[in-house]
C-alpha cells in the first residue's frame, strides 16, 4: 500500500523526468565559478526574481543565515517573528555564527508583522543596545500569503527607518501561486530573499539566495566559511532548473488538495480545521487533549505519515493525490468514530 506522507512538502521524491536532468547535467567545479548548470541555474532565478545575482546554497537554512550574515555584523540585532523559521528552527545560526541578536515578535494573524509594533522595538542609537540593522519576514508563514500591499508597506517602512530587508521564501512560489502574480513581485520589496527549491517544487536538495550584488558576494563569501562551496554541484542544480521550468504552475493543485483535505475534515465533529482564506498547500487541525499521538500510530498503522501536537499541520505536495486525500479523511473519519 501506498504510503501517504503529510508531515511536509519536503519529502517529496524527485519525478523520474527530473532525475534524467541531473543525470544529464554538465558539471565543473562551482567553487571556481565553472560549473555550468549551476551558473545557469543562479542566472535563471536572478532573470525570474528581476534581482542583480544568486547563489546557490545546499539549504535554506544556509540561505538565511548567509541573507542575515550579509545584512549584519557582530553585535547587530535582526527582528523577526517569535515562530519564525530562522528564529525557531535554524539552531541559532545567527546568533551563535554571526554573533546576530534576534528581537522575536509574535506574528499577526495573517502571518505578517504589525509594523507599529516592530517600530517600538527598533533600539535606539545607544551603546546600551545591539544596533537593529534588519527585519526578516517570512512569506509564506504557516501556509499564509503575505497580503502583497503588506510588502510594499514593509518596503517602505524599512526605508523609513533604514533597516535592510530579508525574505524567508522558503514557500515563496506558493505565494506567487496564489496571488496569481509573478515570483519577481513576491521578491521586489526585499533586498535578500532565500527560496527554496526542495518543497512543493520537488527537487531533492538545494534553495538559492537572490538579492543586490554587494549583498550577493559578501554571501558567497560566507557561504565558503560554511563549508557550503559546492564541487560538481550541476548535479543537484539540475534538480532545481528542472523544477523552475516545470513545476511552479502545479503548486495550484497542492493548495486545490488542501483546500479538499479541509473540506473533508471539517465533517468530523471531534477536530477543529484552521485554514484561513489565504492559506496554501498547508492544513491545520487541533484535537482534543491527549490524542494526537492515538491518531498518529493509528494512521501510521494504515501508511500514512502525520506529525504530534495539539496543533496538527497536514502539508500536501507533490507527491500527494486526491484519492490521497479522500483516503486520509476516511481514515481520521473511522479513528473518530470507534
């Protein structure tokens, strides 16, 4: 039987067409600056992005940590949101690496940063205080697309108060998707963005960082303290050419399942079903007390794959279908029902 995984669109399998791509790539020495899939591929996204350059980074959690180490030296601060990716789940790069002071706030329900609110944390000009040198936004946040008139407030803002500007993309291309607009629009407002090619378009490793070019090579520079100067790296940016060329406009049927998967869930009168209007490719469902681990080992029992919490997210991708998703709120439907 088929195994179902929801827990993220990162474990999606490169499609066989993908595959022939990377067996097929001309390679040389990236760290040279002579591989030519991968300058193919940076160039690719700089023309898709309307930026100056791009860097291709084996993760995106190297994409924002070396978009924050360019942004900021020692001693600096960067604001965020409390349940932030680069916050949260990046192992304190910033902090521990570049000696960079994260300043969380908690995100808006939409998933975006009140900016009166961020205004009231900028610090002073005082040797009291770390120097605030950038804001970090994350589109998309729990799934939510940033409203876009948000960016261009964001874009002002920072003007205003002289703070550079990064982007955690890591599902930017689902934004596009959904604000049926271009990812060179989703980008435009910040002056680093770092997008991820290894979710919901389906390549197996890999996100670039795009931005201003000083930004850019100061960057790559980082990106050789890191350990990530790639070899033969075309490869892998194979993976991520095939998938800008195939596989942005398809992210529409991953939110077209998950919109499916909330419709199915919400006749299950023991969960409560979170998808707001400008979600994605992402559901969430809160459970009663105490059962999300029952319902995982009882799903896992019949292949498929969800996370624990009272909060539960289900992320469709790729590799999900909608008999996937019927077969999914089946089974939840005879776990509630027992």
């Amino acid at each position: 039987m088929k195994t179902i995984d929801l827990r993220s669109d990162t474990v999606t399998l490169p499609s066989v067409r993908m595959r022939q791509a990377m067996a097929a790539a001309e390679v040389g020495d990236d760290v040279y600056g002579e591989d030519p899939t991968v300058n193919r591929l940076e160039s690719l996204i700089a023309e898709m992005t309307c930026t100056d350059a791009a860097l291709f980074v084996p993760t995106g959690t190297q994409g924002n940590l070396l978009g924050l180490l360019a942004h900021c030296q020692r001693g600096d601060e960067y604001i965020t949101g409390q349940q932030a990716h680069n916050y949260r789940y990046e192992a304190g790069g910033a902090a521990i690496v570049g000696g960079i002071q994260p300043q969380p706030l908690e995100f808006s329900a939409d998933g975006s940063l009140d900016l009166e609110l961020v205004a009231g944390y900028i610090k002073p000009d005082d040797s009291h205080y770390a120097r605030t040198t950038l804001l970090s936004l994350e589109n998309t946040q729990a799934g939510k697309a940033l409203p876009m008139n948000y960016l261009a407030e964001a874009r002002d803002f920072v003007g205003l108060h002289q703070l550079g500007l990064h982007l955690d993309g890591a599902r930017a291309f689902n934004a596009a998707v959904f604000h049926q607009c271009s990812i060179a629009e989703i980008v435009k407002p910040f002056d680093t963005a770092s997008l991820c090619l290894s979710k919901g378009l389906g390549a197996p490793v890999g996100s670039v960082l795009c931005g201003e070019q000083q930004l850019i090579e100061k960057a790559r520079r980082w990106r050789k303290m890191l350990g990530g100067g790639m070899r033969q790296s075309g490869i892998i940016a194979a993976a991520g050419i095939y998938a800008l060329e195939n596989n942005i406009e398809r992210l529409q049927e991953d939110h077209q399942l998950a919109e499916r998967l909330a419709g199915g869930l919400q006749n299950i009168a023991d969960i409560v079903v979170r998808r707001e209007e400008n979600q994605t490719n992402m559901v969430f469902i809160d459970l009663p007390d105490d059962e999300s681990v029952a319902l995982q080992c009882f799903l896992k029992e019949r292949h498929i794959l969800i996370g624990v919490g009272q909060a539960i997210r289900l992320v469709t991708h790729f590799d999900v279908t909608q008999e996937d998703i019927d077969r999914v709120v089946t089974e939840i439907g005879i776990f509630y029902d027992r």
